[in-house]
C-alpha cells in the first residue's frame, strides 16, 4: 500500500468532530421516541451510545443526520447548528453514518459499492464531463485508488470484485465503513456495527474503529455488545424510553442501578 489514503490527523486531534445534542424530541405520534436528549460526543474520542431495544437510539441517529426533523432542541456539529440541515448537508459537514442494516448496492461488486460513495466527486457535473473529459478520467482514477487502499485498509481486498449481496454481514458492515470513509468525515456515526458479526471480523472491526480513532476521527457507536462497547469506548451514554439515563465511563454506567433496571426491565417486556 502506498501514502496512506486517510487522514493523520494525529496533529490536531481533539478539535474537530464536537457533537452536542441539546434537549433533543422527536415524536411518533404520541410515542415520545426520543424525549429531551441531551449529551456531548467529544471530538477525538469513542462515545457509545447503549441502551435497551426501542431506547430511541437508532432516531436519535436518523434525527442527528438530517434523515428526520427533531420537533425540538438542537444538534450543533463543530459549534454550528445543523438541525435544520437535509442530511446531505449534514454529510458534507463532516458527519457520516451507518445503517442497522447495512443497505449495499446487492448486485454490484464490493469495490464498485465503495467507488460510488459520495465522495465530491466532479465527473458527475454535466458540464465537467463534457469540457473537461481529462480532468474526469484524473478523478475517476483518483476515486479508483482511495477506493482500493480504503477497501485495502478494511481487510476487504480479498473480496473486492464479488458482489456486495453475496458477502456475509459483518463484511457488509464493513463496506459501510469504506464507503463513509471516502467522504473524509470528522466524525461517524455506527449503528450496531457488531451485530451478527462473526467474533474474528469484529476483532477487525474494533482494531479499524481504535485505528481510525487515532487518526483523529471521532465516533459515536451504538452497540449491544457489551464487550465491544467496554474495549472501544472511552464514554458511554445510556439511553431508555427516549431519554438519557445515565453517562460517564463504561464502568460506571454499567454498574448504575437505574441501568441495570431498564435492561432487567426490557428483558422481561
Ligand atoms: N418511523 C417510525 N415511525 C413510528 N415509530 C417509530 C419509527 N421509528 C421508530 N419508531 C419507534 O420509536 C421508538 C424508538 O425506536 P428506535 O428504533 O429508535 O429504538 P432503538 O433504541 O434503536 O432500538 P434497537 O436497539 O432495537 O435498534 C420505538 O418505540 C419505535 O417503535
Ligand atoms: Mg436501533
């Protein structure tokens, strides 16, 4: 592999990627998914966010990312607001997320999945493509290669030209991952990436995770996986029926008696 494709951002690390989520509500009818939200991912840092099923986690995530409007409170990426923001707007912010379910393109291979990712990308501007043909074969050739050393550098260089729906899931997670990382993001955000993932691809996906984290990236991560969440996490955020109950270390959290009660809680539900 050569020049490494990706940001070392270790120089700056810590100043870019701040998420502060401010008495945040979104509202399902009179389901109050997610009810007066309010917490800090700080930049630099893994942030996760647990919590029982139907918590209000995977909303506050489409609420985050402009995939849904919040009906009250702020999102402020950086010190900017961009609850008001569609979520390419969020994205070209610097703020990329993951599915629950991964959703590749099914019939096209691994790298043309990741070759498509959004990626500031001129050679689809109309006028670009038809003056300037040679600037456009440059950058389909630039695409080609961040694409290969990403796809290189999340251990999916073996499976590259099959399709993206006949490799297993966590691979397909980790698609998701290349694809986000060709966009550049200050901070990503991951739904589950551990759920239904072989124990040995979710060594390879915490190992890219604390790789990417020292790089500078900031991370927000849901997660039911507890061993997952106590080795990556430096914070943890716990939510239940739309609300925060709980924060601070892994350890802590986990120990909080209102914690252990709403999983007690939920697994008798
Ligand atoms: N599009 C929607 N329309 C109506 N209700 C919704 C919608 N999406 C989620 N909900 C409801 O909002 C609540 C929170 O769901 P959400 O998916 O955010 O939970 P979660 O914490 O991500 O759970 P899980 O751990 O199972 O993924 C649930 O009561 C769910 O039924
Ligand atoms: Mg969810």
């Amino acid at each position: 592999m050569g020049a490494s494709p990706l940001p070392d951002r270790s120089v700056c690390a810590g100043t870019a990627g701040r998420l502060e989520v401010k008495r945040v509500e979104k509202l399902f009818g009179a389901n109050r998914a997610v009810d007066g939200v309010s917490f800090t991912a700080e930049p630099g840092r893994i942030t996760g966010l647990i919590g029982p099923n139907g918590a209000g986690k995977t909303t506050l995530f489409n609420a985050i990312a402009g995939d849904i409007p919040i009906d009250a409170g702020e999102v402020l990426l950086d010190g900017t607001r961009i609850d008001s923001f569609p979520s390419y707007k969020v994205f070209e912010k610097g703020l990329a997320r993951t599915f629950q379910i991964p959703r590749p393109f099914a019939r096209m291979t691994v790298l043309e999945n990741v070759m498509l990712a959004p990626s500031g990308q001129h050679g689809e501007r109309f006028w670009n493509t038809w003056l300037r043909p040679g600037l456009v074969a440059r950058q389909e050739k630039e695409i080609f290669e961040r694409a290969r050393a990403i796809i290189e550098f999340c251990g999916l260089s073996p499976v590259e030209r099959q399709l993206a729906g006949a490799i297993s899931g966590g691979q397909q997670k980790l698609v998701e991952l290349a694809r986000v990382l060709m966009a550049d993001p200050r901070i990503i955000l991951l739904d589950e990436p551990g759920a239904g993932v072989n124990p040995a691809l979710l060594d390879t996906i915490v190992d890219r995770i604390v790789e990417l984290n020292r790089r500078g990236l900031t991370f927000l991560i849901i997660e039911h996986n507890m061993d997952f969440v106590m080795s990556l996490c430096d914070a943890v955020v716990v939510m239940a029926t739309g609300k925060v109950i709980a924060r601070g270390t892994p350890d802590s959290v986990t120990a909080a008696p209102q914690v252990i009660e709403a999983y007690l809680g939920g697994a008798v539900e």
